[in-house]
C-alpha cells in the first residue's frame, strides 16, 4: 500500500557543502494530498530522490528507507540500598519517547510511581520527593535515555513514616510496547526495584 507524499524545497546543511537536507513530522495519521494513511509498527517509510543530472549526465534515482517500530522500555537506578534523605539517579530509557531527533526532551516526574509499604501509590512529582533537574531529562539529543536525581524523604512519604529496610519499587507506564501496531494496544508496568537501609 503506497502513498506518496513529494518533499522540498532542499536546503543545503552548511553553505557549499552541497549536503541538502529537508525534515518532515509525522503523526499517526499521515495526510498526503487527498490520501490518508494510519501508520502502524512495522510500516515503510522509503524516501527516493531523483537526480536529473547525475555523473554521467543522467537521470538517476536513489533510494533509503526506515522502519516505524515500537520499543519496550527500561527503568533502573543506580543503587540497590539507599539511606533516607539521599540521592538516586532514576533512569528511564525508551526511544518512544523521543519524538525530535534534533532536541533534548523533558517529560514531567509524574511518568513514574513511588510503591512501598509506607505509601502504594506516589508520584515522583509530588512534594515529598526533590528532583534535580525538576524534569526527567533526556540524556542528549536524540538518545531516547532519560535521567534525574531523586532526593529521598527523610522519614515519611505521603505523610507515613517509611521503615528501615523497607521494599519500593518505581513504576513507569509504557504504553508503546514491541510488537504492537500502536501504542496503547498492550501497556506494561515497567519496574525498578530498591530497598532503603536498615540504618539510618
């Protein structure tokens, strides 16, 4: 099944270096001209440029292509004790969360889930939790690698005390996961696991 949608003008990347480049967004459904395509995981995007003068002084085409997927995501910190009122560097990797290839990209600290005996269901957004930066931040441009630092409560959470040796796990909810053809099909709680000290 073949849409076509036509692309420019080409602008050149760096004035004489005769690299051109020209940039598209995609959303779920495509619009090109009067068609209308809903990508789905596993579709090809190819691209083809024609080239009406070519070394040889003919017309030549030349082609790439790329697959739209959607990738499982991880979740990890950096330790697996922590004493309260420390810092945890929380790490959430999904490339479907990188949507510009071209930027550095932050989503809210409410994408992740404090569970404990102390409190079940916190978010990291919430007042009891200080996160440096304030955002989970990408890593790079283009990484889809996620990171912040966590400052622990000193005794309570969701206004209970927390117990030494208590068991948390983090949550994340990725709602784009390999194998299905958009997100939302299937969602997965993604897990990281941690314990805080016997000791204070």
């Amino acid at each position: 099944d073949e849409t076509v949608m036509e692309l420019g003008p080409l602008a050149e990347i760096v004035g004489g270096s005769s690299n051109f480049e020209v940039s598209v967004e995609f959303d779920e459904v495509l619009h090109c001209g009067a068609n209308m395509r809903t990508i789905t995981s596993g579709d090809i995007i190819q691209v083809e440029y024609v080239d009406t003068a070519d070394d040889a002084g003919s017309t030549s085409t030349a082609y790439d292509s790329s697959t739209f997927d959607l990738r499982t995501g991880s979740l990890s910190v950096d330790k697996d004790v922590y004493v309260l009122g420390s810092d945890l560097v929380v790490t959430l990797t999904d490339p479907d969360l990188n949507l510009d290839a071209t930027s550095t990209e932050t989503y809210a600290m409410g994408i992740i889930e404090w569970d404990s005996d102390a409190k079940s269901s916190q978010l990291l957004s919430n007042s009891d939790f200080t996160n440096n930066p304030s955002s989970i931040t990408e890593t790079g441009d283009d990484t889809g690698v996620f990171q912040t630092v966590v400052t622990l409560p000193e005794k309570t959470v969701g206004g209970t005390a927390i117990d030494y040796g208590e068991a948390v796990t983090l949550t994340y909810v990725d709602v784009g996961l390999s194998g299905e053809d958009t997100t939302e099909d299937d969602v997965l709680d993604v897990e990281a696991y941690f314990k805080i000290s016997n000791f204070g």
